[in-house]
C-alpha cells in the first residue's frame, strides 16, 4: 500500500478513487517490472535505472486547478487533470527512454492518450522529459475502472538537470531572462553528456553509428 493511501489528508480529498489511484501507479509499476525482466531473461540492459512514482497531494491538486480558473473538488480533479497518479521512469540512455515509451504503448490494456516530447522539443528554460498520460483498467474491490495516470521518462541526466531547476525555483536573487538563458545554456550541454554516453555504450557494443554520435555530440 503506498503511503499516501494510508493519510487521511489524501482520502478526504479522493475518496474511494484514491485507491484505484494507487491500484494504476502499482499496475504500471509492475508493467515496468515486467519489461526489465524479459530483457534481462534475453541476456538484455535494462531500460531503467529506477522508477519513482507519487499521488498528488490534495494541496497541490487545488493549488493547480486554482490556476486554471476551475473548481477545486476531487471530480474537478480527475476530469480536467491527468496527473493525480504520476510515474517517473529514470532510464540510464537517451534511446532507452523513447525504446521504453514504445513497449509502455504497445501493452494491449495500456492507452496512450497524449504525448509531450520534450526531448525533441525542449521548453524555454531547457528542461526535457518525454511525457504520456496513458489510460488502463485496473481492478479493486470487485469493480473495473479506466484510470488515467502520467508517466514522465527521462535519462539520469535529464532528471538530475530537472533536479537542480526545481530547486532553483526558489531562489529570487537572479531575473527570471537571465536564469532562463543560463539553464537553457546547461540543458543543451547536458543533453551532449547523453549523446556521448551513448556513443560510449554503442561503441563498447561495437556498432558503426557510435562515431557518427560522438562527432555530433561535440
């Protein structure tokens, strides 16, 4: 049982979806389980290096719905935002994030209803992650339900980048133009670190694309 499940503060808000909440992020949990696992079974890497996975807490839930001008209750919550239940996939390869994006998609009970590459498409400030909010029944209590939940992959060095902006977030001692630029600025260098990983792996593997990536990345 997570941990949120077990706070009051997350079942006043929720209700009994809280626990269809949970029963998605352990499905998809164990989904993701499964991928590794036949892969390492093939004599396979595996695709991640870890996974972490929350609910949004109620605070966060009304504060985002506040925003956007709606009503602030728990069916506002779950038919305007597709958040609730959130998973991140930390893969250790920049082409392991779009190889497991594309296994998560083609499970037969997992719906893909949106895609946000902010990879190929980074936002202002440089932060990239490759978003879906998938759709999937999961069971609990005798009762099948459609749940929907986001799942963010990113590489190791996408989300120690992420990592630091959250933090830096807070800081108001530097405008908003010039922090932007500067975190753009290390975004793009990081981005080079994981082309360059690559190319070290795929070299070590012993294929002909690993030069072609390591002129690229430099």
């Amino acid at each position: 049982m997570l941990k949120e499940v077990t706070q009051s503060v997350y079942f006043d808000y929720y209700g009994e979806n809280l626990f269809y909440i949970e029963a998605v992020i352990e499905k998809l949990l164990e989904r993701i389980h499964e991928i590794d696992s036949r892969r390492e079974v093939r004599g396979e890497r595996k695709l991640t290096d870890n996974v972490r996975y929350r609910i949004k807490s109620p605070e966060s839930m009304k504060a985002k719905l506040k925003k956007r001008g709606m009503e602030t209750d728990c069916h506002s919550a779950l038919t305007n935002l597709y958040d609730a239940a959130g998973l991140r996939i930390i893969c250790p390869y920049i082409d392991d994030v779009y190889l497991m994006a594309k296994k998560l998609s083609h499970m037969s009970d997992i719906e893909v209803i949106e895609v946000k590459d902010y990879i190929k498409n980074p936002k202002e400030n440089g932060y990239r992650s490759y978003h879906m909010i998938i759709k999937t029944p999961v069971l609990y209590n005798g009762e099948t339900k459609h749940v929907i939940a986001e799942v963010q992959i990113r590489t190791m060095v996408m989300n120690s980048w992420a990592s630091c902006e959250h933090q830096l977030k807070y800081k108001k001692d530097v405008s908003a133009k010039e922090s932007v630029a500067l975190l753009k600025r290390c975004a793009d260098e990081m981005l080079k670190i994981d082309y360059s990983m690559l190319a070290i792996r795929e070299m070590m593997e012993g294929k002909e694309s690993a030069k072609c990536r390591m002129q690229s990345a430099e």
